[in-house]
C-alpha cells in the first residue's frame, strides 16, 4: 500500500509535517493534562488550600483541553483534506491508465473489475489514509509518551500496563491472522457481484425474452449470498475487538486501583499519582485501541491497493515511440506479410497477409465467421499490434508514429455500434468539437441519418441515452457512420457497420460515400456479398489465411471460397454466373 504515496506531491508532504507538529501539539496537551489532575487532588486536600490556587490549576486545565479540541479539529481537516485529494488523484491516475490499455491489457482485467477497482478499491484506500493520517501518527507518539510518565511514577503499575498491553498485541495478530485472506476473498467477491449485475442489465432483453429471471435471479443470489456469509465472518471476528478492549481496560483499571490501594497503605505511592497514573494508562489502551482499528482497515485497504498497482504498475503492449516519424503519402495502407497471435494463444490467427490499399480505393475483406477479419483491420489503428510483418499506414509501420498522429488520419466504425449518453450533436461531433452545423447536417446526409434525426423531438438535440439504448440498431450504426465521417478522416475503417441496415439503406449510405469521399481510402469488412461486391479489392480470408484477392469478378472465377459465399447469398443469375 505504501507504494502509493510516492504519488504524494511536495506540498502534500509539507501538510503531512505541518499534520505531525499538530499532532504533537495534541499529545503534548492530552499527556500533559493528568500532571494538573494530581496538582488539583493535592491541591484540594492539602491544608491551606485557596480557592485562587485551584482555580489557577482547572483555569490551566481547560487551556489544555481547548487546545487538544484545536489540534484535534485541525489534524482531522488536514487528513481529510490529504486523504479525499489523494484519492481524486488515484481515481484519475486509474482512469487514464486504463484508457492507455490496449485491447490485450483490456481482455486481462475484466469490466467488472475495472470498475471495482476504480470505485471501491479507491474509496478503501481512501479511509485508510485518512486513518493512517491521523492514528499512525497520534497513536504511538500518544503511546510512548504516556508510557515514559507512567515509568517514571510507578513501577508495579507499570508491569501491570504492560501485561495489558501484551494481551492486546496477542489479540490484534491473532485477528489480523484470521481476517486477512477474507479481505482478498472480498475484493474479488465484489468483482463478480459487479459483474454478474452488469452482465444481467446489459442483457436484460435476451433475459426477458427467454423467461430467464429466475436463472438470473438464482446466479445474483449464489454470488451474493457468498459475499454476505464472508462479510459476516469477518464482521464477527471483528465484533470480538470492543468487548475485548472492554474487558482488557476495565481489567486494567481493576489492577490499578487495587495495587494502588495496597501501595498507598504501604506508603509508597499517593492517591493523586494513582489519580494521574489511571489517566495516562487510559490514554495507552485507548491509543492501542486506535491502532486496532487501524490494523482493521489496512488490511482490507492493502489487498485493494495492491490491485490498483496491477493496473498502475501494468506494463503497455501498445507503446508510442519516443519520437514519432512523419507520414510520408497520404490515405494508404499496406499489408506486409502479418502474422497475428493473441496473447497466450498457440496458432496464429492471421498468417501471411499481404495486400496494399491506395488513396481514394475501397479494400473490403471477407470470410467466414473466425477467419480473422474484425483481427485484421484492428491492427491499422493499433487495437492490437502484429506479431510478425508490418502494417504500414501512409508508408510508415504504424509502431513508429504517435498513436494520436495515427488516430486522426482514420475514421473508425466498430462491429458493434457505440453511442455515448448525450445528444445526437455530441455523438456525430464525438471526435470533432469544431464541427459545425453545416458540417453536422451533412455527416448525417451521408450517413442516411437525417431522415429520422429530423423526426426526433428535438431533431440535432434530442437526447440519446447511455449505449444508444434509445434508438434502433440500424439508427446506432447509422449515426456512428456519421460520427466517423464527422472526423474528416484520411482512411476509412468500416468493421461489419453495415450489417445492421436494409439493402436499399446500405446501398444509399455506400453510394454517398463513395461519391463524398473520392480520395479517402476505406477498409471494410462485411458479411454481405452485396456490400462489397463493387470494392475496388476484395481479400478473402479462410483461417487466418488469405486465399484470394481481386476484384468481384475476378474472385467469381478464381477463388472457390469467394464463390461459395457468393453463392450462399445470392442465385447465379443474380451473380451473372
């Protein structure tokens, strides 16, 4: 956990010493404060005693008390403050990790546990600053001051503190023994409610349609249940620290004023050193009662620091080069022998690619389902990089530019259309904050999306809900159409964005394009013989493997594979077979 506070800037540094002198100052006057409570019983039972004399000493008193309410009050704002800053700056630090992953670092944490660690796992580090802030620090300087003026007023009752003392630490380990492992077991635990609950709501028309509540509800329950059953353990164990300390502190007081009471027959100690001695070894246990507490929270806080190092500490597949090199032509991509393997995988998914796209030409690539297609055209905005070969983009390996130079030459559509929660206008301009009306009507124009847009309450305005869960499927590719023509981009990546539309829609959309974008390169991968079938080049994959490449035509003659999926789709009249 410690290795989080090397995030920790200079002037946080200075408020923790500013934190530690106001803490001193605090056990300064809470150790200082049992010296007058004797002084007062001395005082009172002396003869001669002055009301002036007395008042003096309780006048002194409440200074003491004022001042440990002060230093109290501020040592608690300065740890809020450090604690409630730090873990704004650990939620960023997290979020901006995570959106440099790649989709390899991606796949290795889940959702689900992105969002725990994010969310939970930041907010138990968080109280465990603040704790750390103010009882790590107080708690031992409380402790051995206290002991020091316990030592030097008696040492029969010293022995007994210390006896006390012993039980506690005997207590604390055996507890943090027990409860440790459960505190890993209930991060993880959390990962999977999460992710059951998401994947319940994000699927929560299959659900219904398939009368599947009580399967759902039955999965949420087993999940849950074991989460409960774990915090309860631990929250028992835990139960056992109060009554202890009750026991351990009203045991102690017991042995005090019994050896007290037998040392003052024995003339050796007085009633206002036992008076002042009780005090101080209240503060003791009470500081060991903090540290207690203490050694309840980090632990837990430590298993959900360590799994926001994973993500800290995670090292990036997809790294940018120290310095980029400058493109050297314009809207091309090329191909050079790719070999692609997932992590951990023993076959490659695509072996031996090679193809090249010129400015202003449309590659489209299809295959049967797993043939690696989506895999291909995810390496040119590296998605993922190629084990073996080059992908170059406008002459250049794409590991050698910026990955931002990279990202604004290419207007990206995925398989899976993604609105955000907002507007129409705020979707079409997500990569484009300048874009105008004139530009936004017309992305949409082309994109075929201005029809229903016009009929939305609120046309350009009207709101869109988170996932785009408000509007149809063929609406959400139609607007990610736009969002990526919005962008102005060199190179067009179209990934199965089609799929979703009727034949005359998908024509239409085609057709714009083709007519709008005259000298921008497209990729496009698709199911449909029909979306492709006047691409400039079609490369046909079988297993990872490139089996044919050409024109429609061409492929209708030569490549088997083509022609079969040809076929599939379309009768050999419609094909001029």
């Amino acid at each position: 956990m410690f290795k989080l506070f090397k995030r920790f800037k200079p002037v946080d540094w200075c408020l923790v010493a500013l934190l530690v002198g106001v803490v001193v100052a605090q056990v300064y006057f809470d150790v200082t404060l049992p010296g007058y409570t004797s002084q007062i019983v001395r005082e009172m039972t002396a003869a001669g005693a002055t009301w002036r004399s007395i008042l003096n000493i309780g006048g002194t008193m409440l200074l003491l008390a004022l001042g440990s309410m002060v230093c109290t009050v501020i040592a608690g704002y300065i740890a809020a403050f450090l604690a409630s800053k730090f873990s704004g700056k650990l939620r960023g630090d997290v979020f901006k990790k995570v959106q440099s992953f790649s989709f390899e670092e991606t796949s290795r944490f889940s959702t689900a546990s992105l969002i725990t660690r994010s969310t939970n796992d930041v907010q138990q580090v968080q109280t465990a600053v603040m704790m750390i802030l103010r009882m790590a620090i107080s708690a031992p300087i409380t402790a051995v001051w206290a002991i020091m003026k316990i030592n030097a007023s008696s040492g029969e009752l010293t022995l007994a503190t210390a006896a006390a003392v012993v039980i506690l630490v005997v207590f604390i380990v055996g507890m943090f023994v027990v409860v440790l492992p459960k505190f890993k077991l209930i991060q993880k635990l959390t990962d999977k409610l999460n992710g059951v609950t998401r994947e319940n709501l994000t699927g929560l028309r299959v659900v219904k349609a398939y009368n599947a509540d009580g399967y759902e509800e039955r999965k949420f329950e087993k999940t849950n249940t074991e989460i409960s059953k774990t915090n309860l353990f631990v929250n028992r164990v835990m139960g056992l620290m109060q009554p202890v300390m009750m026991l351990v502190m009203n045991g102690i007081s017991l042995a005090i004023y019994w050896l007290g009471a037998t040392l003052i027959n024995q003339g050796s100690l007085d009633y206002a050193t036992m008076m002042a001695f009780s005090m101080l070894t209240m503060q003791v246990l009470m500081s060991f009662m903090m540290l207690t507490m203490l050694f309840v929270m980090v632990p837990r806080a430590a298993v959900s620091a360590k799994r926001i190092n994973e993500i800290l500490e995670s090292d990036i597949t997809v790294k940018d080069p120290d310095e980029g090199i400058p493109f050297v032509t314009e809207g091309e991509v090329e191909f050079k022998n790719v070999r692609f393997k997932y992590p951990g995988a023993d076959d490659y998914v695509l072996d031996g690619i090679s193809f090249k796209v010129e400015r202003g030409k449309v590659a489209a690539v299809i295959g049967s389902t797993g043939s690696g297609k989506s895999t291909l055209v995810n390496l040119v905005p590296r998605f993922y990089d190629a084990t073996e070969g080059e992908v170059l983009v406008d002459g250049v390996n794409v590991k050698d530019v910026k990955q931002e130079a990279l990202h604004e030459k290419i207007g990206y559509v995925p398989q899976n259309s993604v609105l955000f929660s907002g507007s129409v206008r705020s979707n079409i301009a997500y990569g484009n904050a300048d874009l105008s009306q004139d530009g936004l009507e017309k992305s949409a124009e082309l994109a075929m999306a201005d029809g229903f847009i016009n009929d939305m309450d609120g046309g350009y305005d009207a709101p869109i809900a988170q996932g785009g869960k408000n509007i149809s499927g063929g609406q959400k590719q139609r607007l990610s159409i736009a969002r990526a023509a919005a962008f102005n981009p060199e190179i067009f990546i179209f990934d199965d964005s089609f799929s979703a539309l009727d034949y005359k829609t998908d024509r239409a959309v085609r057709a714009n394009l083709k007519e709008q974008t005259a000298h921008t390169t497209g990729l496009i991968v698709a199911q449909r013989i029909g979306t492709i079938m006047d691409a400039d080049m079609i490369v046909v994959l079988e297993h990872g493997k490139m089996v044919g490449k050409g024109t429609h035509k061409e492929l209708l003659q030569d490549c088997d594979v083509y022609r079969e999926i040809a076929l599939s789709q379309l009768s050999g009249e419609e094909l001029g077979l």
